[in-house]
C-alpha cells in the first residue's frame, strides 16, 4: 500500500501565501480548513507539591486558575477561533507576527526570540496505522520564565501521557523543573513520533524494493514516485528541526537553563538520525527508480533477443518452404516420393542445428 500524507500538499504553502498578498504584517489570519468545533482549552498547573489539570472552552476561566509561584501550561486545541488566539495573546503580551506565524498552518518550523519569551514552530508527523498515511499538522509553543502556551490545529491525544505523568507523582522530573524543561519534553515527543513515520516508510520502501528486484512492472514506477513525493514532504517538515534545536541549544537567554540543554542535545541527535535516516531513504527510491529503468530495459532485450532467435529460426525455413512452393518445373525431388519427408527433415535438422549452435554460444 502506498503510503499518502494527509493534510499537506507540496506547493499549498505558496499558494497561501498569495492569498495573503497586500495585508500588512501581522494580520491576524487563520490559514487552514474552517471548523464548526469549539477550540478546547487545557491548561495545567503544577510545581515539586501539587499539580492540577483543567479543561475548558471559556478563556476567561482558565486564566483566572493561573498563579505566579506555579508553572503553567495552557494548550489550545483548534487555531480557527482567531478571536480567542488574540485574546490569549493579549493577556501574555504576544507580538503581533508571532501571532500571524501561529494562525499559519503551513509556516516553517523556526525559533524567534522575543523580550519576555521564547517562540517555537514545530512540525507534529503522526501515522495512521489504518489508512497507512501519516499527517503533518503544525505545533506552536510560546515559552515564557514560568509558563508555556501550545497551540495545535487539529485535535489529538498525543499529550495526555505528558499531562498523565505531571499528574502521577511529585518525584517526576517534570514536577522539579521549570517550564523550559516541559518544552523539551514536547519537543521531544514530536521527534519520537518522527521515528514511527520513517518506520512505517521504511517498511513500504523494502515491499516496493522487493517486487522491483522480482518483476517490474508499470505499478511500481507510480509506487516509487508516490514514496519519493512523501520523502519531500517529510524532508521539508523535518529538515529546519536542525535549526530550531541548534538555535535553542545556543540561545543567549536565560529562560532555557543548563540542565534543559544537556537535554536539548540528544534531542539534537535524535533529529539529525532521522535526517540520515531520510536521507537513506531519498538515496534508496533513486537507486529504486534506476533499478527499474534498468529491469525494463533488460526485460526488453530478452524479449527482443528470443524473438530476434525464433525470426533466426525461421529465415531458412521459410527460404525452404518458398523455393518448394514455387509453381515451376524440375525443382529437385518435386516429384519423387520421399521428397516431403526430406524437406521436412530439412526444415527440423536446420531448426535443431540452429538451436544447438545458438546454445553453445549461450545466446539463450
């Protein structure tokens, strides 16, 4: 099964774009498919003595749970509401393009320093097992002294085990540390999963290796070229990983500590094994491609070379046939009793030579 990514087209980056044109900087602009579904609103509180989770739709209600000694995680599921994605911003002094980065469903993954906080875009690549697909969805975060703001577009569960663990017990080391800790810990999980999409590829691409090397056929040009558009794809959601953890591991401020950034650098390995890991795979559907080029081609010649030997076969046969078919007198043994029989024999021993020949040679 080719695998399709859902949620993500090559150029629609560049088309809205020029949607775009003619605002001015910093519009506040939702990019993505409208939704009639209510943004839901998680935030938690936690510190080393308590924690507590809430969820909600009302904005006002959330902020009023905040408290200053505590750090607080505020996660919005769903970017169409615009309105509530300003009023959020307003109340953490967000500028206003960062603001027009996270509406953007199609930004690249980037990191910007502001005076009071930390803005991060990732890119979350989720497989379905079902659909044999995976969906490129974007993920903002806003990291601030003591809080951290996600924004996601599409509704997931994909942190409820995070949220599970800052829950369980105040030995977590979550719990300990600050929100710089919980950033990575996000950043993290969004490349774990990048792992379980080149898995899954990779599984495809050996299956589609496999049927090329037996018997190529038309089909499977159309599976190398459905892989090859993936790889793009997840190369331009994976690629610019490098920078944004590079830029946090280097950043001159204080809000990321030196504990976060021992982290931050295997997280910094982890990415560049599945860039080698993508790039593998780029390097592997080439070959594949060329594979299948060259399979037709030899495929080709042995169909050319055991038709050009039965066309060989027959040229002296058909010479034999032609002169004994010709309606004249005096052709030898024209009119003897034997004279079928013989020319038969002919036929058969020129046949059987030529094939005895042609075997020697080990043109067959």
């Amino acid at each position: 099964m080719i695998a399709v990514c859902k949620g993500a087209h090559m150029f629609s980056e560049v088309h809205k774009h020029v949607k775009k044109i003619g605002q001015p900087p910093g519009t506040a602009a939702y990019t993505g498919e409208k939704s009639e579904k209510e943004p839901i609103i998680t935030i938690t509180i936690y510190n080393p003595t308590e924690a507590s989770e809430y969820t909600s739709k009302n904005i006002d209600e959330c902020l009023s749970r905040m408290k200053s000694d505590v750090v607080t995680w505020i996660d919005v599921e769903g970017l169409h509401d615009v309105d509530l994605i300003k009023k959020l911003a307003d109340r953490f002094s967000i500028h206003p393009l960062t603001v027009e980065d996270i509406l953007n469903v199609e930004q690249r993954p980037k990191v910007e320093e502001f005076d009071n906080y930390i803005f991060i875009n990732l890119k979350v690549i989720l497989w379905n097992k079902k659909s044999s697909s995976f969906v490129i969805s974007p993920l903002s975060l806003i990291l601030g002294k003591h809080f951290l703001l996600s924004f996601q577009d599409h509704d997931t569960t994909r942190f409820d085990n995070l949220r599970a663990r800052i829950q369980k017990t105040a030995n977590q080391r979550l719990r300990q540390q600050n929100s710089d800790y919980l950033a990575y810990r996000i950043i993290d999980s969004v490349v774990d999963d990048y792992f379980i999409v080149l898995e899954a590829l990779g599984d495809q691409i050996e299956q589609a290796e496999k049927r090329v090397v037996v018997r190529p056929k038309p089909n499977n040009a159309r599976t190398i070229y459905h892989l090859k558009r993936q790889m793009l794809l997840l190369r331009k959601a994976i690629w610019p990983m490098r920078e944004v953890i590079g830029h946090l591991l280097y950043v001159e401020d204080k809000i990321i500590t030196s504990f976060t950034r021992i982290y931050l650098r295997d997280v910094y390995d982890h990415t560049m094994q599945t860039i080698d890991t993508l790039e593998t795979f780029r390097d592997m559907l080439s070959s594949m491609l060329d594979m299948y080029l060259s399979g037709l081609t030899i495929r080709m010649n042995e169909i050319m070379k055991t038709l050009t030997i039965i066309t060989t076969i027959f040229i002296p046969i058909s010479a034999i046939a032609g002169i004994y078919g010709m309606n004249i007198l005096n052709v030898p043994l024209m009119k003897s009793k034997w004279g079928s029989a013989f020319v038969f024999s002919l036929m058969v021993g020129i046949a059987l030579s030529m094939l005895v020949y042609f075997r020697k040679k080990k043109w067959f």
